[in-house]
C-alpha cells in the first residue's frame, strides 16, 4: 500500500486522545505555523502542496484561501463542511469519530492561516455522537491551550465550535450551510457574491471539506513541496476513499492519488475483487452524484489507457466515456445490480432533498422519480427514456446550486451507458417488475 498521511494512527488505542495524540506528533503544525511562520507563509505551502478540495468539487485549496477578502477591520471565518451526506460517501465521520484532534489540528493551523479567530465545524446533524466526540476533544485543546486566548503565546486567538445541523442533503452545498448556520432555511444563495467576499454573517469565510482541513497539518509539517510529490501531476497527495457495494472487502481506504482504478478494485491490498466471484458490472466512483461507467470504461479510458484514481483519468473522455472523483464515494456493481432499479433510488434521495428553491431541480426532480417509478414497475413507454434525457439536460446549467446537476448527471449517464436495459424494462414490462428482476445481456429485445 502507499503512504498514509492521515490514517497512519488511526488504530493506535486511545489516539482520539490528546495525550495520546500528542505523543504521535499532535499539534506540531499548530507549533510551527505560530511559533515560525506567518500566515501569508502558510498560506503558500498549502498552494505549493497542489491540494485540491476533497470534498467533491476538487478545486485548489490555496487558491480558494488566497481569494479570501481580508478588509480592516472586519472579522474573518473558516467553516469546515462535515455535513457528509452524499449517498456512498462516510470517509469523514471515520476521520472525525477516530482522529478528532486531527480535525481540530487542521481548523486551528488553517484558522491562523486565514486570519480567522472565530472557526465552526458544522456537523450532519445524524452524526451527534461523533459531535460528542469532536465536543470532548475541543475541550481538551483548550485546556491544553491549543484553543482560546494567546495560544502558545504567540497572540493568537480562537474559538472552535461544532454545529449541528437538521440532517439535509442539500446543506452540505456551502452557502446553504452558512444560511443554516445563521438560523435561517437551508436554501442555497445567488453566487456573487461568494463566501470569500460575503460568507457567514456577510463576512469574509472560508468553507472547506473535513479532510481537506486535516491535511493542511501535515503539508505544513513536511512541506508543501514533499506533499505535492505524491500523486500524479495535478492530482497532489493522497485520498480517502469510501468503497462500498459488492466488494469482498468494503471500507475506508487511503490511497496515493494514481493508483490504477483495476488495482484499487482487485488487489488484496485494498477492495479484494468482487464478491462471490462475480462479474463487476458498474461502477459509481465518486458519490451518487457523478455518472455511473459501465466496467469496460471504469477500468480503462475510451482510448484504451489504465483509468487511474486521480481527478484526470476519471474525468477523461468527458461525461460521454468519464465521470468524476467527486467525495471519493466508491459504489461497485456486480451483475446482480438492476440499472434502473439503482437510478430510480438515487433519483428518490435527490427528489427528497431538493430544497424547492429553484424550479428545474423541484419539479425536474420529480418528474425524474415517476418516470422511473413507471419504467422500474412495468408501466414504462419507450418515450419515457428520451423524457428523462430530456429533462434532465433542462435541469442542468438552471440551477442556483449544483444539486440539480447531482440529479440529473447519474440519470443521464444511466441511460447513456445502458439504454438497452431501460428498453428490456419497456419490452419485457411484467418480467422487469418482478422483485429482484435483472436484465441479462442474453435476452431478446422484441
């Protein structure tokens, strides 16, 4: 296996800890980057390491940080994003429930980076036993004097609270979970302005992914340099991924951002091939959100190069033969899987928790859902397949937040890649609507 630059005492007893924690090397970076650095210093590195947003969206951290307004005057905040709810993601819990002072490592380095002496992390609101154990673990920094006024002497101040939230999906888009973390709705804003300019109580803010935050300890402990060697080219470091479906071996991995997606599937090293031998059908890599690939185009590219886990490789040939890294949400597919079956679930969480706010994703969402509903239960037309093409693409690009491309993309890319099982749902109507039924590449369209 490769480095594990966050995990690498995840199984230590008692390393949620801070004493335990401590002694591992806990809090060196907090040590650094006030006792040797300026902000501005730390700031830089984070931009030599090459991290990119783990929290789906892959944008450079350092740049995001460097757009942060920093006006007289005027304070500044970090949120970090642990409102995980992404269908087939649950890398961040594991981080927050087994290495909480890891967490708060990061906020504290990451807050004295950006000015910020007021931080939130802002918590599933499922999740309140691991608020609990983020609620202890706080206390003991600041007992420690990690947290609070002049910490280590350096005159630097912060507070760190965790927030729970009401448990919506659409909270974990950034200015839906500062509207939520103001007291108000849940609902996504107009961007301009963006957070950097207007974010939490119209203050500059920055908003970033659980294990984006935790990494920036250890890029500021060895360097952003050391850190953007591992990986391949723009896709710096390394990735936790949450693989799940039918695997023999299911769980949290981190990998070195570039292993081949083959190796990742069907090594012992990490997901140990498919279960009960059977055939690996489909994959959905990123979360539920990004486009299902059937296994020939998950394995390799469209022109025949190793499909590798790195932002790049995913995302090459585009939607039409690509898809995206996303959270790292890894669902594998054996051919048991009913396609159909799959997109009408993912189509039933996205039609829940679309906020309302815009039309295209409250009623597109919808009528996403019944579509499906008829062609899964045997009332299926074969217009009804071009419908849901159809009204997915007036759903994409309308949208105030990107929740309705969550919805539209894995419904499009469904029937992209297995219009034939669609049909076979329309042509064999009464056989498909059984429980269990599942198309084989043997039968007989007529």
């Amino acid at each position: 296996m490769g480095r594990k630059l966050l995990t690498e005492h995840i199984n230590v007893e008692g390393i949620d800890t801070f004493e335990v924690y401590r002694k591992h090397g806990g809090y060196r970076s907090v040590e650094k980057a006030l006792k040797t650095m300026s902000p501005d210093e730390v700031v830089e590195e984070v931009k030599k390491s090459g991290l990119r947003g783990r929290g789906g969206a892959g944008f450079p951290t350092g740049m995001k940080w460097s757009f942060l307004a920093k006006p007289e005057g005027v304070p500044r905040y970090l949120v970090c994003n642990a409102d995980e709810s992404e269908p087939g993601t649950f890398k961040d819990r594991q981080l927050m429930s087994k290495l909480p002072h890891l967490l708060i490592e990061g906020m504290i380095t990451s807050s004295y980076a950006l000015g910020a002496n007021t931080s939130y992390i802002y918590i599933r609101g499922e999740l309140l036993y691991v608020l609990r154990i983020l609620e202890k673990a706080i206390a003991e920094a600041y007992a420690n004097g990690f947290l609070g006024k002049n910490i280590l002497g350096s005159g630097y101040d912060l507070d760190l609270h965790v927030h729970p939230g009401g448990g919506a999906y659409i909270c974990g888009e950034e200015t839906a979970l500062l509207e939520s973390l103001e007291g108000k709705r849940g609902n996504p804003r107009n961007k301009p302005p963006f957070p950097a300019m207007q974010g939490l109580y119209a203050r500059p803010t920055v908003v970033n992914n659980v294990e984006s935050i935790a990494a920036v300890p250890v890029i500021v402990n060895e360097g952003g340099d050391e850190y953007a060697k591992i990986g391949v080219g723009r896709s710096t470091g390394t990735k936790l991924i949450s693989a799940c479906g039918h695997l023999n071996k299911p769980g949290i991995y981190e990998i070195e951002l570039g292993l081949p997606v083959e190796e990742f599937i069907y090594s012992d090293e990490y997901c140990g091939g498919i279960w009960k031998g059977r055939e690996l059908k489909a994959v959905v890599a990123g979360g539920s959100s990004v486009p299902i690939l059937p296994k020939e185009l998950i394995l390799k590219t469209a022109a025949g190069e190793n499909r590798l886990m790195t932002y790049e490789s995913l995302s090459d040939g585009g939607f039409v033969t690509g898809t995206m890294l996303g959270s790292g949400g890894f669902i594998a597919m054996d051919e048991t899987t009913c396609i159909v079956r799959n997109t009408w679930n993912f189509s039933r969480f996205y039609h829940h928790e679309s906020c309302g706010q815009c039309s295209p994703c409250r009623e597109g969402t919808g009528w996403m859902e019944k579509v499906l509903h008829r062609l899964e239960h045997g009332h299926g037309h074969m217009e009804d397949i071009d419908l849901l093409v159809s009204v997915a693409k007036q759903i994409e690009g309308n949208t105030i937040c990107p929740l309705g491309e969550a919805a539209a993309w894995p419904v499009a890319a469904a029937v992209r890649h297995f219009r034939h099982e669609f049909e076979w749902h329309v042509t064999h109507a009464k056989e498909a609507a059984q429980p269990g039924a599942v198309y084989r590449p043997s039968a007989v369209l007529v």
